[in-house]
C-alpha cells in the first residue's frame, strides 16, 4: 500500500479545480503532477487541447499512465523530470497548475522562471502550496503522538518553503509573474475511513518511518498506542480528518 494523496487532498482538489477554470482549448502544464489527478481532470476540460504533467517520481507517474489509459484520455502526457531545469518548448502552454507541487525547487525564482517561459503571455499559473507547520494539524499532531512533547526538530522543511505569502508574491513577480493574488484557504484533510485504516495510511508516511526508525519494540508500542488515541480522537465518524491551511497562489505571466 501507499499512501493516497488524492484522497488526502480530496478538499483542496476542488479549490483548486475551481481556480483554474480550464477551458476546451486549453494546453496545461501541471507542476509536481504525482499520480495526476490533477493533470487528468486537465485533459478531461481541455477536449479540444491537452494537459501535461511532470514529477520526478517514476512509481506515482506510472499511476499517473496507467489511470490515463484506463480513462481513454488521449490529450494527456506525463513526464519525469525536474520543473525547475526542464527544457520545456517556449510559449507551449495557455495555462498552468500545482497542487503542493511547487515547494521543493531549490531556486524558486529560477524555477517559476523556467515555468513563465513555456506559458503564453497572459497565461494563467494557480498553484497550492501550504502554509506554515504551526498551521498543520496533520503534521503537528502525528508528530507529537509519536515523540510526544519532546518532537525532534524536522531535518528540513521543504514542504514549508512558500509558507510566506509576500515572499511568494515577490518569488513570482521576480521569475515573470504578474497580477499575484494570494489567498488563505483552510480545509480538513483526509487519512482513512477510520482510525484503523488511518493508521496504516500514517505508517506509510516517511516521516513517520523516520520518527520510529531506531527505537526499541517498547518505546515503539507506545508510540503507536499514542498515535492510535490521536487518530481515533480525529475519527468523525465519516472519516479521519485533520485540520490544515494552505495558500490558494493566482498569478499571469506577464
């Protein structure tokens, strides 16, 4: 098993979805795209043009293909490959999308620098991309059940890089954006039907593999028995959800 993101996402999905407004002759470049959703609900909107996605993993970009087929799109391509260094074609796209995507470029300006050039002028680029940890419940909570109040510090927060809303106005205005609109959105995201199936959703999660790497079978035990009363206690009885808040990030390439 792993983990389901567009289950998780199932909220955020339709905000985006929203934003975007594709329309039938769109073509749509869908940044960090995983196992394309996103980029398949593109292709279905754009019938008269077509939908793109890239991401660097090969494993949910197989998905991504095999969903595609299964749903006979044939105006939709997937790509492995890194959106901050590509080489896309100059000008190719009307329109651009990011669900949690955008966050890990090692240079953001160089990056939503690469993404402005492959857009048309006037092309749109609405993007997800969360707010800052303290604002997590899915993270803060799962964290504490499982180190309780003494949380190691994260190594890296890569998923909290565009957490600052004028650093990310000023981010894409500096890579050939303009008319950055930046929103706060708050939706509950979802880990399983309950808390037994969200526990084994939890386990798949690196961060909670590297939480209980190490540790001996007892201190584990009790790390998991805290982790089951968080989920069980988050348990609505139409799911397991946690709290979250995101930015909803409109911009045109100038």
């Amino acid at each position: 098993m792993t983990f389901d993101y567009d289950a998780e996402l199932v909220r955020y999905q339709e905000r985006l979805w929203a934003a975007a407004d594709i329309r039938p002759d769109d073509h749509v470049l869908d940044i960090g795209c995983g196992a394309g959703q996103t980029t398949r609900a593109a292709a279905r909107a754009a019938v008269r043009g077509s939908a793109l996605g890239i991401d660097v993993s090969a494993p949910m970009l197989e998905q991504a293909r095999r969903l595609a087929v299964a749903e006979g799109l044939g105006n939709v391509d997937f790509l492995q490959g890194d959106a901050q260094t590509h080489a896309f074609p100059a000008e190719q796209f009307t329109a651009a999308v990011s669900r949690f995507g955008t966050m890990f470029f090692a240079d953001p300006i160089a990056a939503f620098a690469n993404i402005a050039q492959a857009l048309r002028p006037g092309a749109t680029f609405v993007q997800l991309v969360w707010q800052a940890r303290e604002h997590q419940e899915w993270s803060t909570a799962i964290r504490t059940a499982l180190c309780g109040s003494h949380t190691p510090s994260p190594s890296a927060d890569t998923a909290f890089t565009l957490a600052d809303p004028e650093s990310v106005a000023g981010t894409l205005t500096a890579a050939g954006f303009t008319a950055v609109n930046v929103v706060d959105v708050r939706e509950p995201v979802y880990y399983g039907e309950d808390a037994a199936e969200a526990r084994v959703a939890v386990l798949q999660l690196l961060v909670a593999q590297e939480l209980l790497a190490g540790r001996d079978a007892a201190s584990t035990d009790r790390a998991l028995d805290h982790l089951d009363a968080t989920l069980a206690a988050h348990d609505t009885g139409s799911g397991v959800w946690f709290d979250s808040r995101a930015w909803l990030v409109t911009a045109r390439r100038a």
